[in-house]
C-alpha cells in the first residue's frame, strides 16, 4: 500500500540524494525527491533521477578500496574530483527538473569499513559550491564514533520509502553485498525495524559471468535462464555463504570485497557456462531465502527487491519459490527504480537530519549516535556591502 498522496497546499522541500555501490560499477545514481510534512511523518515521492558515469574515476575508487598504495596527492585528486562529479551530476539532474535543491545528500564511495575505522571518501566542497545548498555528506561517522557499526544505513528511509499502514514486508538490497530491512506495519512505529547485511551477491553474480561468460554481468539472468542448475554444488555455495562469520546477525558488514566470489564460482569449473550461472544463482537464492526466514521474514509476505541485481529474473524467481513469498521490484512497488532505492534513501536520511532526528537505528547499529547523524555544511551567505562575507 502507498502512502496518501502530499497535500497540493504543502510546499516540498527538494532534497536530493547520491550513491555508488561498493562494487564500484561507473555510476554516480542521483535521485531528487519531493519532501512534504517532517520527521517520520514525511512523505518523499521521487521526482527525477539520473545515472551519470563516472569514467576513469571508477578505476581511481576501486584502486583504492583494493588498498593499492599511492601518495597522498592522489588521494586528495580523487576525492576532489569524484566531489567534482557529483556537482556536475546534481546541478544537471536540478536543471532538468526545474528546481533548485534545499539539500543535497552525499554516500560518497565506501572504500574501507571495519569500525572503528571507515571511510566514506569524497571532498563534498565542490557540490556546496555549485549548488549553494545545505550538504550533508559523511552518514556513517556518527554512529561509528559512538560505538556503532555505521551499518547498514538505510532502514529508516525504507521505512518512510516503504512501509505498508498495516502489514509488515521486507526490503532487500541485491548489491555487491546483499543487505535487508525488516519493516512492521507503519502503525507500529519504527521501534521494530530490523537490518542487516546478508552475504555477498553481485560479488559472485559478476565473478560467474567474468569468468565463464567473458561478460561484466548476466543481463536480466539471460545465461542463467538457458542453464540447469547442480543442486548439490547450489546448496554447497548456499552453506558456504550462510557460513561467512561476517554476514552473521550482529556483525553489519556493508564492504564486501569481493574475495569470496573466487572461492565459490570455483565450485563449478566443470559445469557448462549456463549451468554454471544457473547453479550460483541456486545457490544464492537459496542462501538469501534461508537467512531471510531465519531472521523474521515471514512466509507468504512481501519481499521488495532492489540494486543491481533485482532486474536478474532467475535470481527473483528463485528467491520466490524458497522463501516462498511474492517478490517485485521496488519499481513495481512504489515506482522507486532498482538502482535507485539507496539514493532515495540517502535523501531521506538527510532530511531526517535536517529535522533533528537521528536517522541511524541503535538496534540495526549496534549503538546510538550521540551528536545527530552525517556532518553538514550550511549554504554560503550573501557578501555584505563592503564585499566580505561572514567570518
């Protein structure tokens, strides 16, 4: 069930969000949602959104969220010009849709996490400048500097993106890791919403198709259609992946790095290229499925799936029947595009922030933030007559 449409008489705050993915795939997502009322209680339909590549920035990240050594110069090059980007994708989303920002809400890349230590790189000054907008940027450090795990981030936005008035339903993040929110009914407040990351999903997806099919990436499970799984390496992969002390309950995990997938879509070098892909989506299902009903999901509920991988039809299939619920994409759901959820979200939690709620959940991070969520600049001020502007 959708929430009530906004009141025509209210006037919107535009608010607009940013993420890449851990697994880095060139994109910069922009999403500009429309935000009327305040608090939990605001309603953020989503007005425009764009994907913008990233070009040779998207080797520079991943360079460095593999630990390669390099100077600080290109450290600082980087993130001024990955801040850069982001200017150049907001104002154009902002353009086209004939509106000036309130808010601009920025992920920044993910390229370490392991709290206490984590870093969400971007130089943020470069979209403040443009823009001439509020920023937030640097969403996790809070909740991290209080004892948090930073992680996973996006829970209360999907509560305010998703939640039904009065049946419970599950949010699910089919990225580089896959991550889920457990959602009460909207009656019940926020107080039982749960997350947690669940194992590595795009990781392995990609690797199979790397390494079998000489593609990035199986395009809507096409190759994985044409195969007949092994079911006994399926559920091999499936152990494995429920296995990973880092995707357990109470250790948040939002960096994957990838290792993992070598491992697993190893299991299946002597299967045909199909088959292969057919058996690690098995597998995958099958592992998403069992940690999904471990931790709460209910049988014959909803399952709303997005990132990259929701559009993979075998993978949604699959997950269907083993979990034995409904599942559709966020785009059926709400009209919130697969790649679009976390950006949304992104806007969400900014203004929360902005209306002094703290928008990370002690019993998702594992503390509560002690000073209010994500750092922020404030919008530049007109110089006065003498041509200086404030100290």
């Amino acid at each position: 069930m959708l929430p009530a449409a906004p009141s025509p008489d209210s006037k919107p705050r535009f608010v607009v969000g940013t993420m890449t993915g851990t697994s880095i795939d060139g994109d910069i997502d922009v999403a500009l949602v429309s935000v009327h009322g305040h608090g939990l209680a605001m309603q953020a339909p989503l007005v425009l959104c764009r994907s913008f590549p990233l070009g040779t920035i998207a080797s520079d990240l991943r360079r460095i969220a593999a630990q390669e050594a390099m100077h600080a110069r290109e450290f600082a090059r980087i993130a001024l010009a990955f801040g850069e980007a982001h200017a150049n994708s907001i104002a154009a989303v902002c353009e086209q849709a004939g509106v000036k920002p309130d808010l601009a809400v920025l992920h920044g890349q993910t390229v370490f996490h392991a709290p206490p230590l984590s870093w969400q790189l971007l130089d943020p000054w470069p979209v403040a400048a443009r823009l001439g907008c509020a920023v937030r940027y640097d969403l996790r450090g809070a909740n991290i500097a209080s004892g948090g795990q930073g992680a996973p981030i996006t829970p209360l936005a999907d509560f305010i993106l998703f939640a039904d008035a009065a049946k419970p339903k599950t949010i699910l993040n089919l990225g580089g890791f896959a991550n889920a929110t457990l959602l009460p009914a909207r009656a019940a407040g926020p107080e039982g919403i749960r997350g947690l990351d669940l194992c590595t999903c795009n990781h392995v997806l990609d690797r199979v198709a790397h390494t079998r099919l000489g593609r990035a990436f199986d395009e809507d499970g096409r190759a994985a259609a044409k195969g007949t799984p092994d079911l006994d390496i399926a559920r091999e992969i499936a152990a494995r992946l429920r296995s990973d002390p880092s995707a357990q309950a109470g250790r948040p995990r939002s960096l994957g790095t990838g290792d993992e997938a070598a491992s697993l879509v190893g299991l299946t070098v002597d299967l045909g290229p199909f088959d292969a892909c057919a058996t690690v989506v098995e597998g995958l299902a099958l592992a998403l499925a069992a940690r999904l009903l471990a931790v709460g999901h209910q049988i014959g509920g909803t399952v709303v799936v997005a990132g990259g991988s929701a559009r993979h039809r075998v993978l949604r299939e699959r997950l269907a029947e083993h979990a034995s619920s409904r599942v559709e994409s966020s785009d059926e759901h709400t009209g919130i595009p697969v790649v679009m959820r976390e950006a949304a979200g992104m806007a969400v939690l900014g203004a929360l922030a902005e209306d002094g709620l703290r928008f990370t959940l002690p019993q998702v991070t594992g503390a509560t933030s002690r000073v209010l969520d994500s750092a922020r600049i404030s919008p530049a001020l007109s110089p006065d007559s003498s041509g200086n502007g404030p100290l």
